[in-house]
C-alpha cells in the first residue's frame, strides 16, 4: 500500500473509509475519478467550515471506465473550486455513505462482491483503509448505516438480496450478519427485469423502515432491521406495486410532508408515493415523465433528490437504453418538478442540460444552494446554482474532469 499527497494517494486491495469526529456529513452527491480544480480561490480571512468530497469512480473496462477509484477534494468558498488532496486506488467503489458517528467511511464495489471500510482523517479529512467484508452477493449497489450505527444494509443489485454487516467500534465490518431475499415475479422487460434488482436502501426519515426499489420486480419493499440482532424482516405493509416495466431506481423522501418520491429506471418516470411511518406504507398517488415533452429518444432515470425546503424534487434522465449504450450525442437533462404544499403533489417547471452524459448521480451541495451533476460517460462534474425563488439551475461555470464519476459524498468541519 502507497500513500501520495497532491492528487497520487493511498492504493490499496478492496477497502472504505471513515470520517471523523470533527466532520458533520451534509449530502451524498454522485461524481467520480481524478479531478482537479477549475478555478483559483482566495483563502478566506474568516474561519470558514471546510467542505470535503468523497468522490467514488467506474474503473473497471467491462463497464468503460475511466475513474482511479476514491478521490478526496478540498471543497473552496465558492463550491465551484475542487482540489485533490488524495486518490485511493480499488476497483468500482460506485457509492459511498458515513457512519452515524461521523468518522468512517463506507463503500461498495459495483460488479463485485464485497464493501469496503476506512478512517478519515479528522484534520485532513484523507482515507485509512480499514479492509472489507463479503456482502453476500453480486454487484452491491448502495448502502446505508442504520440509526444505531450497530450494522450496514447493503442492497445487493445482481443477486436480488439485501444484506446486513456488523460495524466494529474501529469503524472496521465484520461477517455478513443476514441475508434476506426478495419475493415476487419479475417484470416484463427482457433483459432488466430477469429477477429481483434492488437499487437503494434507504432508512425512512424516522429510522423505523428500510424502503427498497426493485427495478427488477416492479415492487418497492419495506424492510425492518432488528438492531441488537441485524436480522432483517418485513414491515407491516411488506411491499407495494409499481406500474409494470417501470423499473423503480431510487427514492427520496419529503423533509415535511407525508410523500417520497421515486426515479422510475425503466419508463424514465417520477412517482409521488404518499407515505404511511407509522405501517411503513406507501400509496403512489400521481405518475409523470422525468424528461421533457419532447424527448423522442431511449432514456433512462437516474437519481432523485428532494430540496432541503421540500418545494423542489429534481430527476435526472440518461440517454441510451441501458448502460451498455453510449448515450448521446446531445446532453442529458435533470428535472425539476414543484412540491405542492397542500397536497405533495408534482408539476414540472422545466428540464436542464447537465453539459454531459450519463449524469447517474447528482446531489445537493451541503447547503442547498448549489447543485452537482455527475456525468458518468462524459467525465464531468457541473456544478449549478439553485434558484431561491423557484429551483430552477443555472451552470456556474465551475466543471470538474473526472474519470466516471458515480457517486459524491460532501462532508463538513472546521478548517
């Protein structure tokens, strides 16, 4: 294992990484590789909170990638000032998350079959390898610490599993804890829906379930954790339908309402689910496309995210059928769809280019007022400001080159 300073960084077999103390985490964002700054920033005269991203990449041929692995940058003033402070180098690490306590880190490995853990740095915010664990399964895709911060839930996309992994008090995993498969037919389309494809494993705002989209059967699970066990069971309201082949990817949740929202794969649609937390049940209320009217082309959903205000839900489209496309030639786009007050409800307000393809991921900045677009296929990080009036995007100017960018975790502490 080498560890290099300025952009080289820590290489090591499968690992994951911790976070520290000092460091509060904002929001997980998608973006990938070895990036470097656009622009030059003066060093503020006043103590500023230090923004850090936690960048996770593709590397692997099989699917094109270009990425190194996990890059870590130091976040400027402006959000638009992105400077590599280290690369660690391991295979697909295509998303990330944090542990409750704030001090490690977390990542799964697309395509293979284990996640892996570090330590981060509290002053400098850079990655320790701590080593992995088996998940049980195929190709995890996400993953997320329960309210406890006794386990990891992993979803394991290619074998149609969910699993959970016991959190060391050295932020280190041990042995796949439970390993729970999910029921149901799969959905008509040919080659995506040949069985149960879990995508997200999110906690609901109160901690109480684990929703899970299955692109695979169509369906969206609710999952309870028994946290002195790690044992995974289903919820009261143990799953509901989706509309057939619309393949539901990720789901987010509204900070005050009643109302997630889904970024449907397949059909590039967004789904407005009303959302029961004392059964653990959602209802869907209202179906619309992702992409504009006049998107005539193959397209498929990619990421959700609701504002921290709960007026605005953004989606974002990716062009081609499947990641086996190139997609393109032109831009893809993120929606951007208003929060009825009343109701929770949706209406489009307009679609935005990302400058790039494939934006798989994007997230908020750690305060709302800035938005990120990972373009997996073009390299790209785009960085936009959010409208405070009605959450439109406008480009700022600041884009990061990056091998693949896929996920993007933001955290914060003192500097």
């Amino acid at each position: 294992m080498t560890s290099h300073a300025g952009g080289l960084g820590q290489r090591q077999p499968t690992t994951a990484a911790a976070v520290s103390r000092r460091v509060v985490i904002a929001l997980p964002v998608a973006a990938v590789g070895a990036a470097h700054a656009t622009s030059a920033v003066a060093a503020p005269a006043a103590r500023r909170r230090r923004t850090v991203a936690y960048v996770g990449s593709r590397t692997t041929a099989a699917r094109e990638g270009r990425g190194k692995g996990i890059e870590v940058y130091d976040i400027g003033p402006d959000g638009d000032t992105w400077t590599l402070l280290q690369t660690v180098e391991l295979d697909n690490p295509t998303f990330l998350a944090a542990d409750r306590t704030r001090r490690f880190l977390y990542a799964v490995h697309g395509d293979f079959t284990y996640v892996s853990a570090y330590r981060i740095d509290p002053g400098t915010g850079r990655l320790t390898a701590l080593g992995h664990q088996e998940t049980g399964g195929r190709n995890p895709a996400h993953l997320a610490v329960d309210p406890s911060n006794r386990f990891l839930v992993v979803a394991n996309h290619s074998s149609g599993t969910v699993a959970t992994l016991p959190l060391r008090d050295d932020g280190r995993l041990g042995p796949l804890t439970d390993l729970l498969s999910l029921p149901g037919e799969p959905g008509p389309h040919r080659t995506d829906q040949t069985g149960a494809k879990p995508h997200h494993v999110p906690f609901s705002p109160d901690g109480r379930f684990i929703v899970v989209p299955d692109k695979g059967l169509d369906r969206i699970f609710t999952l309870a954790l028994d946290a002195a066990s790690g044992k995974l069971g289903f919820g009261p309201a143990p799953s509901v339908p989706a509309r057939e082949a619309t393949g539901p990817r990720h789901i987010a949740f509204h900070p005050h309402l009643p109302y997630a929202y889904t970024v449907d794969e397949l059909r590039s649609t967004v789904t407005a689910y009303r959302w029961d937390a004392r059964r653990g049940e959602l209802q869907a209320r209202q179906i619309l496309p992702s992409t504009e009217p006049t998107m005539t082309g193959d397209s498929r959903g990619g990421e959700i995210a609701v504002s921290p205000d709960g007026r605005i839900v953004y989606a974002s489209n990716r062009s081609g059928a499947g990641d086996g496309s190139p997609g393109g030639p032109e831009p893809d786009t993120i929606g951007v769809f208003k929060v009825s007050a009343k109701t929770g409800l949706l209406r489009p307000v307009g679609w935005t280019s990302t400058k790039g393809i494939r934006p798989r991921h994007f997230c908020l900045g750690p305060d709302g007022r800035k938005l990120y677009a990972a373009n997996e296929r073009s390299h790209t990080i785009v960085t936009y400001d959010v409208d405070t009036a009605d959450g439109g995007l406008r480009p700022t100017g600041g884009v990061v080159h990056t091998g693949s960018p896929v996920c993007v975790l933001f955290l914060q502490g003192d500097s």
